[in-house]
C-alpha cells in the first residue's frame, strides 16, 4: 500500500522520505570516518612501539612501557579533534593553546611513525608510515564539515518534500505557515532577539527562530558578522 490508512478510513500519504535518509547517511559517515581513525592509530601504535622499544627484550620493562607512548598522544589528539567537533557545531573558536596541542601531537605521531624509515633513507617506508597519521588527521577534520553539510542537506530535503494533500484547516495553516517562512524572516527574527550580553551560536538561533539546524549555521554566522561590523563602526 502507498500509504496508512487515517481514521476517517482515508489512506494518508506516506512521510517524505528526503530527509531520513541524509541522517541514515550522516551517521553511517560518521561512523565509518571514526572506525578509519581509530584503525589508523593503531597501525601507528605498532610503529611507535617499535620505535620506542628499540633492541629491548620482548616483555622487559622497556618494552612494555614503549606501548603506552602512542595511546598518550593518540589519546589526547582523539579528545581535541572530538572536542572540535562540538565547538565547530556550535559556532564557537577554540584558542592558541588547542591548536596548538593539536599540531604538536599529530606532529608527533608523525615523527614517531616515520623517523625510522627517514634514517634508512627508504622512500617506500617514508610513505607507508606517512599515511595513516595523516589519513587521522585529515579525515578528523573531515567528518566535522561533512557532518553539517549533511545536516543542511537534510533541512534542504525536508523543505523540497512533496506537499501532503489537504489536512483539517488547523494543521494546514500550520504547515503552510512553517513553509513559507524564509531564510530573511528567520535571521529579522534573531536581530530582534538579540542583546549585547547574547553570544550569538546555531543554538541559540534555533532557540529564539524555531529554524532547522542547519540552516542555523548560516544564520548565526551572517548575524556574528552583522554584530561584530557594528561594534567595529562603533
């Protein structure tokens, strides 16, 4: 059947479809990026270990201890590129010192990786041991951008979906309400709401519009760039 039957026994049309998919996919990326990481950081593991340990004896102290030095900088990357993701939804810049830690840790399983083969001068070493950190670090910085495009892309899709035929007057006021409101009217809505004391982020634009989230996003960075040219004109 191509759609459920309502209570007045009318067979109602089935959801719009456009925008399950895209969180289906979102998710799936996600996941598959994070497994990719994970997996590459433990391909670095071995290395560092092996780099670490360097002639000690299988099980001595040194040995053992060479596995804990990639999982405390892959650790700690891990939560930075994590953290960023969430301050990146949000709107909100992270300072020097993040950066900073960032750089220097994936600079570090880099040369950990790598500096064996650079001694041999061994081009083909230098490229396998060069790519899975660079592969970490690429693709964690990947997955936060294509998180919220998908996420626009599904706030596209729910917008174009095909409209349902005639529900009771209530509710098709509603609706047509909620389609007609446009990208201005949302970011007219956040100029009124704002005050200088408010920090202007995505969740406080859906807060105060009812937008979708990723429309959000663009509205919170045209309003920051509104605000800021006033305080710089004042």
């Amino acid at each position: 059947m191509s759609g459920q039957t309502s209570r007045g026994g009318r067979h109602a049309p089935p959801a719009p479809s456009g925008a399950e998919p895209v969180e289906h996919v979102r998710r799936q990326v996600d996941r598959l990026c994070w497994t990719g990481i994970l997996l590459g950081l433990a391909f670095t593991m071995t290395n560092v270990q092996s780099f670490a340990a360097g002639d000690a004896a299988v099980w001595s102290l040194r040995w053992s201890a060479a596995w804990l030095l990639d999982p405390m900088v892959s650790l700690v990357l891990l939560a930075i590129l994590r953290a960023e993701q969430i301050t990146a939804r949000y709107g909100v810049h992270t300072g020097g010192w993040v950066r900073g830690a960032k750089w220097f840790t994936l600079a570090a399983t880099y040369v950990m990786n790598t500096w064996e083969a650079f001694a041999d001068a061994s081009a083909a070493m230098v490229v396998l041991h060069s790519v899975p950190p660079l592969v970490v670090f690429v693709a964690a910085e990947a997955v936060t951008d294509l998180r919220d495009k998908l996420g626009e892309v599904a706030a596209l899709a729910a917008m174009k979906a095909p409209e349902a035929p005639k529900e009771p007057e209530p509710v098709q006021r509603a609706q047509q309400a909620a389609r007609r409101t446009s990208a201005d009217e949302y970011l007219n809505r956040a100029r009124q709401a704002w005050q200088p004391d408010v920090t202007v982020t995505p969740a406080w634009v859906r807060e105060v519009t009812g937008c979708s989230r990723g429309l959000s996003s663009r509205l919170a960075a045209a309003l920051a760039e509104e605000v800021n040219t006033e305080r710089g004109n004042s």
